[in-house]
C-alpha cells in the first residue's frame, strides 16, 4: 500500500492539484475488476469516477470510460445510475456488482432515471485462465489507512453482494471480489491507531486486528516571502499500534517496490527473516522552496521505536510562492493471519469447543514460526535460512488447514442443528480429533527447531539461544530481534537548521555549544589481531588514546586453537569442547565490553570512539553488513550492522562525536552503514543513501573510515598505514595536552573528521545534527558517491 | 586483490611506523626475530597471510625426524630450549603448551617411519622464528572464497612447485606465482579442506584449513 495519493489530505498548495484533477476528469469513470480471475470463477466489480488513481494498484484491472449523460455543470453520481449484466440482472453502479468470470463480459451501464441518455456498453475480455485454488486461510496487511484500499486474501466466494467489511463498525465499500482475494476501501475518516476488521463472505467469517495510519503533514505557513522559511511535520500516526509480531519483513504490497525503487534504486525489502520497516519518503516537489536535509529524505521506521513515527524540517523559499511536499509510506510488514471467528448460527457446544482449540492450535503454529522468524533473523547459512522459511511456510500452511477445519466443522454442526443432513461432520469431527492429537505436530512443537550452531549468532556473538517452543508457558522473546544494545535512542532535540546567512544568526550560533562539551572521551578498541605474529595490533592505538585522556576499553580476545585431527594426534570431544569453551568466554568478554562502552556513552560524552581490528568478512545472505572476526573460526563474529546500530544508539544525542574505525578487510560496510545509521537509522545495508541530518547521532560531527572499500580486500599492509591516521591525530592530541593546550577535545573532533577520515579508503562524515546542513556529507569507498565529490 | 591507495609514499609511511608495531607487542605477542624483513614480504599480499610452519618441526631443518623429537623431549622435561627456533611445531595437539602428551605422540607417529609430507600449521600462541618460511597462506576461509597459498622462498613459485587438493571440496590453480585455492559453494560449513604441496626440492607437505 502506498499512500502516494497524499495530496488529499497535505499541504494546501497541493489542493491546486485536487481542483484541476476534478475538473479535467469529471467525465470520466471506469470499470474496477479483480485481475487474476480465471474463467468460470465467481467475481464482483464495481464503477468509480477516478479510474486514473486506480492504475497500477495492485490485483485491480482498470478499464476506463466515460459516463452517459454527464453534464459540465454537475459532478456526476453514480448513484443516479444502473450497471446491467445480463438482461434483468442491474445492481446500482453506487455499489458492486457481481458476475461470473467468461471469456467476455458485456456490461451495460446506463442512467437509473429517465434520462434519454444512450447506455455505455462494454465488452470486457478475460484471459483464458483456468481458476487457482484460493488459499486456506485469510491474511492481510497489518496496516490500513483512510481512503486507500485493503486487500484481503482468502477463501472467499467471490459475490460481494453476499460479503460485508466493517472496519470498527464502519462499514467498508467492497471495491472488487474473487474467488481468493477480497478489495475494499477503508473508510476515509478512520481514526488512527488500532483497529478491528470483521470480515463476512456468506456464511464464512474472519476478524483481524489492524493499524490504521495516517499520514499527517502540515507547515507553519502555506505561503513563503523570499528567504522565509518555514517548519514542517510529517507524522504517521497509528503506527505505535502495530503489533510486535507484524513488525517482520514480507512482501511488499502492489507497486510499492517499484515506486519505492523509483525514489531509492538501491533499497532491496528485507526478507520474511529480517526485521520489517515503514519506509516514509519526504519528497520537495517545488523548485521554490530548499528542504532542510535535502529535497528528497527516506526515513525508515522499525521496532522498537521510540519517540515519534515522523519527521520535522524545514522549507526555505528561494522565490515566494506556496510549495508542495509529498509523502509516500510504504510498509514492508508482514501479513496477519485472520484469527477464527464463529460462524453465524448455532454449532453444538462440542464442536464450538472443538473449533476453539482447533483456532488456539493453529495461533500456537504461528507463534512458533514467529518465533522461529526472531531466532533466525540475520542467520548467515542459506541451507539453513531455507529450512527455517521452509518451515515456517509449512507452520503457516498447517495453521491456515486448521482455522479452514474449525469452520468447516463449526458450519457443518449449524447445518446439522437446523436439520439439516451433514454427511460430512461424522468426518469432519474425527479429523478435527486427529489434528488435536497429531503426534507429528505436537512432536513439532515439543522439539527444538533450530540447532543451536557456531555462526547463528543474531543477538550476541558468540552466544546461541535456545529455541522457545509454542505452547509452553514461556513468554516469548519480544520481536522482532532488535540491535543488542538496551539502550533507548533519544529522539532528534532539534530540528536541521537551514541555510541562514545573517550576521546575527551567525553569532547566536556560535554562542551554543555541544551539550556534551567538556565530558571527556570514552574509547572501545576491540582486537582481534593481538595475537597473531603477523598481524598488526591495536595496542598502540590503544595507548595512544588512553595518552590522549580517553576513557579506554581494549579488548584483545585470546582465543585457543580449537584442536582438529592431524597427522599426530585425534583430538577428543572433551579436549574440542574446553577449547570452544574457553573461546565462548572471550565472546562474552567482547560482549561485556560493548556494554559497558555503552553505558558511559549514554550518559554523555564529548567524543565517542569505536575502533575494530581484525578480518573482516563481506556482506553475505543474513549478514548485510558482513561481520568483524579472528582470523581463525573462533566459533562466532561481530556482526557490524548490531555492533554499530548499539552504538550508534548509545551516542545518539549523547555526544559531540562519534567516530569509527574499521580496520579489516570489507571494512567499507561500516562507513556505509554508519552513513544509513546516520541518516536512516537502519543498519540494513541496503537503504540507499540520503541526508537526513536531524538523525546524526552527533551534534557537531560524526566520521567513520575503513581500511579498505566495502567490496575489496586488503592488505596487511594496509591496515597498519590506515591506523597511522588515527595515530597521527591522537599523537597531535597527546602534544596539545601535555602542552596544557586542550580543555576540550574540539580538536581532536576536527581532526578525526577531516584529514583522518578523507584519507582513507572508505569513509563516511557530516558535520552533525546540529551544524549540518546539506550537502556537505563526504561518502566514499561503499558505492556512494559524495555529494561534495562528485 | 592490492590496495589502490598502497602507493609508493604510503609505504615509505609504514616502513617509518614499524617500530611502533614492535613497541605495541603487549600481551605476550610473539614477535619473531627479523620481524621487519618478514613483514615486509607480507605486507603486500593479503590480509591475513602468514607464513606457515611445519608441524614437528622443531628446529625448521624442512624435516620431522628424531632430532625434533629429542628437542621436544627435552623442553617437555624442563630442560633448555637451544636448538628449538619453532616451540609452536612442538604442540602436536594444540593445547597452547609442549609436553609429555606431545612427546608421546610424537614417539607414535615416528615410531611408524619417516614422515613423508608433515603437515603445515597456521597459527599458535607459541613461538615460532619462521627461519626458513617457504609457504605462506591463510588460516581458513569461507564457503565459495578463495584461499591463497604463496611461496615466500625465492626458491620456490609456482611453476616448479605444485598445490593440489587432496581431500574436500575445493579446487587448485596457479594464479601468477601462487596459487589459489577456490572452496565449492557446496562445501559444508566447518569441513576441513586438505591440500598436498610440493616443493621444488620434492619435499612434501600437507595443510589443512577449515571452511567456515
């Protein structure tokens, strides 16, 4: 769903738009139908007087006309007309109309009045295709939002005129009907937050809980003098409403991924095993106007968030005139499950019973593959991921078979109650009985799924979780895997200032200073080359910032040779096991370390400093950002994509500075993540990049470099040279406070920022949430061109 | 597989920042002797390679024979260490320390005959000269990459010398004047991969590096 049609409900000038829209198209109406029917199939369409906002809407055909008898001087109402199928068969063209699906359907619309208007008619050619089996069980978008349409898949039977969508009570127009999927249009004044969806087809019912958003955007002022600027808001409202559980990546809804790719080429949706994201795309449209942070800002929403869904800016007119900013929300979530609802009448107290539990089990089902999702998210082994989504997609099947049997039961019961034969319940009862007391899916849910593997390591390195299982009362692990810090990123405190050329202003700002100036240096150096004879160490950098009054944590894991069988010797299980124990605790050692280092940075320090040394691995299926490791397998990694996402939660707002070194192979993954953590606030990998400065985590200026590009190895050279950088600047800060010259670390801010971080192979700077303006950001070495090197 | 930025003043710049990484050998890092020379046969070629030693090979004579056991005897037994340049080649069982449970395995594995092709090691917490380092390569690498094995004896390319796999799924092919070794995409994880190397001189060496 994409709420690209934000124009209804945005800035005023947009309204402009609204009006010549109207006008231009007053005649025309069109014919929407479901687009994958095949011939036989029963089917429900319906007339609208916008087909153009219907093109390219997912599963919707659009066939366009123009309605009879209009008039120039009146906007037409579908209500004053009929839409006939077949002699005798009208429906009002206000509502939907159903038919079966042939190779041509003629379709007569005329005026329900007395009017002398000749009818339309229209023949309207279906492929022959031959009917798909529907799917078992119902699901949806967990979001939906006023005004746009919804889509329901499931078993339906295709006749609107037997279905009903409420939507907390509000009936919904049901747009287009077949024998899998149901449209409807959600209620334009639908209140954000959650909601419930009664969904009714015959005799057959389901119910959803979903989140109604709404994107809100509003200015200050709607009319600009030259030079005068003004506050926006973006706000998606209702988000905070999203269940946990929907918060996984999944397909993406009609064309959203390609309007999506359209604004950000490189942007790539994550799969069912990586957490799922509302994208939101702020976009200046008017060449009048400068947007603060760029004229086209992606912002990527995830769970947990905290504080708001949204984005405040500002527009600065270059000429006076209005302005028009466009929203675009393009969710990738994963799709609810409808939960079972009774049918309508009377089942016997038994097979209601049987029903529940039937509908409990499968709730049980989905929990585990959710569960599965959260334990696997981010695994590297592609066999691996296959069998986990393998087996998730048969958790999902066997669900959806389960909640179809409860209503199977549930109706044929009814049926049997109102004296009506069932031949079918005698049956229906013992294969509800067998699947309450399935041995292989209860043995399913009673065993551990996921071996627990060197490797599958989402949340720590160096640590494996033990799989929950459905249907214990174990409470499951909030979802979905979020980056290993427990910290609570702070909110941008200000809004991206613009360009502003007074003198005056000029002075106020450099009266304000970085609220963590003075607060010291707090440095985390993580090794992973101490202990190889050729290999450069970080010792001496290491030394270097202690020397320099930093707060210093260095971490040189000594990890023992796991033995493995040689000429000489057969290692034993017990020998192999205390070596994978004693390196299990270097793990924790480097896990320890990464929270300590972030706790002193939460509670505010001038200049944060993360330096890793090492082998580092490219970016590989579940490991986007690839990982940070030993040069022997030491049994797990550090993931780059949590390492820098915790820390970069840690400093947001908290520091002046944030500054870090990547001294591996591939190393060019973390300025490039660094950059989408600083402007996106995702660590994917994949976003494109964009400016978006309220969200650096500094206030003054954030850097990171690599030594080597996020696509090549290097050498072992290499390393060692691109750390003298690092050096040459600490070694600049020792001198300048041996000489009692620094009260601060400003300088050394200034040095790692610029002739540090711009000589390096990849490298990644912006001047701060509170200096930035665009475009100053310095990108290099990861597939992003610079905006000031191009 | 060099860095583009490796340019000729960067590495006059680390030749001046080398005695600063030998000052930085804190933690008991070993650091060999020549440490410079040794380095700077390496400090080009990829992150990670190092010189390989031969398992056994106590006094880095080329060979696994009595002599090295009688020096692993001896240091097992508290006696001194001269003649050992390579205390690494003596933990034959990788438990960081040499003692009587290499000694014994040691007096097994010779007691059977001359050791046709010793295995070649990685990488230790023990010390190692390299005296006369001939082989250099990586500890391991990744299911689909690529493992290069490179002859740091001048002695020795890869015209006259071969790499080939003896076990496990990979393939060997000289690559300039090394070789490089590509591990199938199909290779189970944390499998072991065996390569047979001989020498020009026709001495024999295998080197076992795992896929993770």
């Amino acid at each position: 769903m994409t709420c690209h049609r934000n124009y209804r409900k945005g800035l005023a000038l947009c309204f402009v738009l609204v009006c010549l829209s109207t006008i231009s198209l007053a005649q025309s109406a069109g014919v929407l139908l479901p687009q994958n029917v095949g011939i036989g199939e029963q089917a429900s369409g319906s007339i609208v007087l916008n087909p153009n906002d219907w093109q390219n809407v997912a599963g919707i055909r659009v066939i366009p006309f123009q309605l009879p008898n209009s008039s120039a001087n009146a906007a037409p109402n579908l209500s004053d007309y009929l839409v006939e199928i077949n002699p005798g068969q009208s429906f009002p063209a206000s509502g939907a109309f159903s038919f079966k699906v042939e190779q041509n359907l003629k379709l007569m619309i005329k005026s329900a009045g007395a009017s002398k208007a000749q009818p339309v008619t229209l023949n309207i050619p279906f492929p022959s295709a031959a009917i798909t089996a529907p799917p078992q069980g119902f699901t949806t978008s967990p979001i939906a939002m006023g005004g746009l349409m919804q889509t329901i898949r499931g078993p339906f039977q295709g006749d609107a005129s037997n279905a009903s969508v409420l939507l907390n009570n509000l009936a919904a127009p049901i747009i287009a009907e077949s024998q899998s999927s149901l449209f409807y249009l959600a209620p334009e004044n639908t209140p954000a937050g959650s909601a419930d969806v009664l969904v009714k087809d015959k005799d057959r019912k389901t119910h959803f809980t979903v989140a109604v958003l709404s994107l809100q955007m509003s200015a200050d002022k709607l009319n600009l003098l030259k030079g005068e600027s003004t506050a926006f808001h973006v706000l998606v409202k209702g988000a905070e409403s999203l269940p946990p559980e929907s918060w996984w990546g999944g397909e993406a809804q009609g064309g959203d991924v390609d309007t999506l790719h359209k604004l950000l080429p490189n942007f790539h949706p994550p799969t069912g095993l990586d957490r799922g994201y509302l994208v939101l795309i702020i976009e200046n449209l008017s060449s009048n106007v400068v947007m603060s942070g760029g004229q086209k800002i992606a912002l990527t929403f995830t769970y947990p968030q905290s504080g708001k869904y949204g984005y405040d800016g500002t527009l600065t007119a270059t000429k006076a005139g209005g302005f028009v900013v466009n929203g675009t929300l393009i969710p990738f979530l994963r799709k609810q499950p409808g939960t079972g609802a009774s049918t309508d009448g009377t089942a016997t107290s038994s097979d209601s019973q049987t029903a529940t539990a039937l509908r409990d089990k499968a709730q049980q089902l989905r929990t585990h593959s959710d569960t599965l999702r959260q334990q696997n998210s981010g695994n590297t082994d592609s066999r691996v991921r296959k069998k986990i989504e393998d087996e998730i997609a048969q958790d999902n099947s066997n669900a959806d078979k389960l909640d179809q049997l409860a209503y199977d039961l549930e109706k044929a019961s009814i049926n049997a109650a109102n004296g009506q034969g069932s031949s079918t319940i005698s049956e229906l009862r013992k294969d509800a009985s067998n699947q309450l007391n399935n041995p292989v899916l209860q043995a399913k849910n009673d065993e551990p799924q996921v071996p627990a593997k060197p490797g599958n390591t989402p949340e720590h390195p160096g640590t494996t979780s033990k799989p929950n299982t459905p249907g214990t009362t174990e409470k499951p692990q909030e979802t979905p895997h979020t980056p290993t810090t427990p910290e609570i990123p702070k909110t941008p405190t200000s809004t991206p200032q613009t360009p502003d050329n007074s003198t005056t202003n000029k002075k106020k700002e450099e009266k304000n200073d970085c609220p963590q100036r003075g607060k010291g240096c707090v440095a985390l150096v993580i090794d992973f080359s101490a202990d190889y004879s050729f290999e450069f160490d970080m010792s001496t950098v290491s030394k270097k910032l202690s020397d320099a009054g930093c707060d210093t944590d260095y971490i040189a894991p000594k990890f023992k040779d796991v033995p493995k069988e040689s000429l000489f010797s057969t290692p034993t299980a017990a020998e192999i096991k205390a070596a994978q124990d004693h390196n299990q605790a270097q793990w924790d050692s480097v896990n320890d370390a990464e929270k300590k280092h972030r706790e002193k940075v939460a509670k505010g320090v001038e200049i944060a400093i993360e330096i890793t040394n090492g082998h580092g691995g490219e970016a590989a299926p579940g490991l986007p950002c690839g990982d940070v490791e030993p040069n022997d397998w030491r049994g797990s990694y550090l993931r780059r994509d949590d390492f820098h996402q915790g820390n970069y939660k840690a400093a947001n707002k908290n520091v002046c500075s944030w500054f870090t070194a990547d001294l591996t192979c591939y190393g060019g993954l973390t300025p490039k993540v660094v950059d989408e953590l600083e402007n996106l606030t995702t660590a994917t990998c994949k976003a494109a990049s964009t400016i978006a400065c309220g969200n650096h985590a500094g206030w003054e200026a954030d850097g990171s470099m690599s030594s080597a590009k996020s696509t090549d190895t290097c050498t072992n050279g290499s390393v060692w040279w691109q750390s003298g950088y690092v050096k040459e600047a600490l070694d600049a800060e020792i001198k300048r406070r041996a000489a009692g010259q620094n009260k601060d670390y400003s300088t050394l801010i200034q040095a790692l920022n610029s002739s540090t971080v711009k000589s390096t192979t990849a490298r990644y700077t912006d001047h701060g949430y509170a200096k930035d303006h665009p475009p100053v950001h310095a990108r290099g070495g990861y597939g992003e061109k610079s905006s000031d090197e191009q | 597989m060099r860095n583009h930025r490796m340019s000729s003043r960067a590495a006059i710049f680390l030749l001046a920042l080398l005695p600063l990484a030998m000052s930085g050998q804190q933690r008991g890092k070993f650091v060999p002797p020549d440490f410079d020379r040794k380095m700077e046969a390496l400090k080009n070629l990829e992150h990670g390679v190092a010189p390989l030693f031969v398992l056994g090979d106590l006094n880095e004579d080329g060979v696994v024979d009595e002599k090295d056991l009688q020096l692993a005897q001896a240091y097992a037994q508290g006696n001194a260490s001269a003649g050992i340049s390579c205390l690494a080649a003596g933990d034959l069982n990788s438990d960081g320390a040499v003692d009587a449970k290499d000694v014994t395995l040691f007096q097994q594995a010779l007691k059977k005959g001359p050791i046709p092709a010793p295995p070649l090691a990685y990488h230790s917490s023990l010390r190692c000269d390299y005296k006369n380092f001939f082989v250099a390569s990586m500890s391991g690498t990744r299911v689909g990459g690529t493992l290069p094995v490179h002859f740091l004896d001048p002695r020795f390319n890869a015209q006259n010398s071969s790499v080939t796999v003896q076990s496990g799924q990979a393939t060997a092919a000289k690559n300039g004047n090394a070789y490089r070794v590509q591990v199938a995409k199909t290779a189970p994880k944390e499998s072991f991969i065996t390569l047979a190397i001989t020498l020009a001189d026709n001495r024999k060496y295998t080197y076992t590096f795992q896929v993770h």
